[in-house]
C-alpha cells in the first residue's frame, strides 16, 4: 500500500474520532519516565499528543510525529493552548521513508502498529541508533486486542518484548535491556468502555 494510502487511513482514524482538549499519557510512559532528567524526547506515532504534552508539562523538549497531518495539526493546536508550542515540535512523517533527524535522550514507540506496510524493525533500529548515550527507547505493543481496537483479527500474534529486542540486533556492548515484559492493566477506550489488556513493554537502554 502506498505511502498516500497509509495517510489516507490514519487521517481517517483520527478525523473519526472527537479532538480531545487534555489527551492522557500512556501509564507505561509515566511509571517509567517519572523521576529521568528532562531532556530531548522522540514520540513516535503521537496520535492525539497526550505522551507529548505530558513530557512537555515535564521540561522535556519534546518532537512529536505521525503519519496523520490529522493528529499533527491537532497537536501543534493543542500545544499552543497549553501554552506548550516552545516544548513541542509536531511534525509528520511517515517513518517507512523518513525518520526525525537529531539525538535523544528518550525516545517513545506506543502501540507503533498498522495493517499498512511498515518496517517496524527498521524503524525501532533507527531509533535506537538516535538515542545519545545513557538514552533510552521504551517500546510498548499490544499484548492483547481491546473491544474498541481496529485490529479484531483473532489469528493476531503479538510478539513478546523479547523477540522485538532480538529482531533488532542491537549489540549488547552498546545497548542494554533495562525492562522486557507483559504486566496487565485495565484500559479505557475512546467511548469510555473499560477491558483488561496485556501489554509488552521493552526498555533498551544506550550504554555507549
């Protein structure tokens, strides 16, 4: 599928869905962000921007993309109305043929999954390679499927967090694994229905 399509789809997703005015940040992010040095940070796939306006809230500079012009011009809006467009930078880009430029202290990859073409591989290798010394890329899949997903495929597999880390073939002398497992949570989807979930959760860490 073409990279227009991918971009039709996502902005679909998004213009589907009501604008929210204070989106909520990912748990995994905050249990695991809370206490680190404020820094550059790298949301990939930032949807309705709520990991990125919680970061920014927090010190961090923060570079936010998507796909979806949809959710970029959501965000810079949003930004700007929390009095946060100096911290976050929106921007779009599709990942499968261009990754943000610069290095970062954090990097974030929540649910980075589509039924469209993309070399999630390739992309989490990129960012890995991003990160500056004692930097770190937390990347959290769905384990499980909830009620409101747009993936309902009962044959989905979900790869543990173990073998996402092996897929990247990142040399041990220069990036450590911090944190790879699949703690469980209850999630509040968009219409305010709640389901228990499974998520993988994978910290790499750069070392050298």
């Amino acid at each position: 599928m073409s990279t227009t399509d991918a971009v039709a789809f996502w902005d679909r997703h998004y213009a589907g869905r009501p604008a929210a005015d204070n989106p909520q940040p990912n748990a995994r992010l905050t249990e695991t962000v809370t206490g680190l040095t404020p820094g550059h940070a790298l949301d990939l796939g930032c949807g309705a921007g709520g990991d990125a306006l919680w970061l920014a809230r927090r010190g961090w500079h923060v570079t936010a993309t998507d796909i979806s012009a949809v959710a970029v011009e959501r965000l810079t809006a949003l930004a700007h109305s929390h009095g946060l467009g100096d911290r976050v930078n929106a921007v779009r880009h599709d990942l499968h043929t261009s990754f943000p430029p610069g290095d970062f202290d954090l990097i974030c990859a929540h649910y980075l999954h589509t039924p469209l073409d993309l070399d999630r591989t390739a992309v989490l290798r990129a960012a890995a390679h991003a990160l500056l010394p004692g930097g770190r890329l937390l990347v959290v899949d769905h384990g499980s499927a909830t009620p409101w997903s747009w993936d309902q495929d009962a044959d989905t597999r979900y790869p543990s967090p173990q073998e996402v880390a092996s897929g990247l073939q990142l040399p041990p002398q220069t990036w450590t694994i911090d944190k790879a497992d699949a703690p469980r949570r209850t999630a509040t989807g968009p219409d305010g229905r709640t389901a228990e979930v499974t998520d993988h959760v994978l910290l790499i860490r750069r070392t050298a």
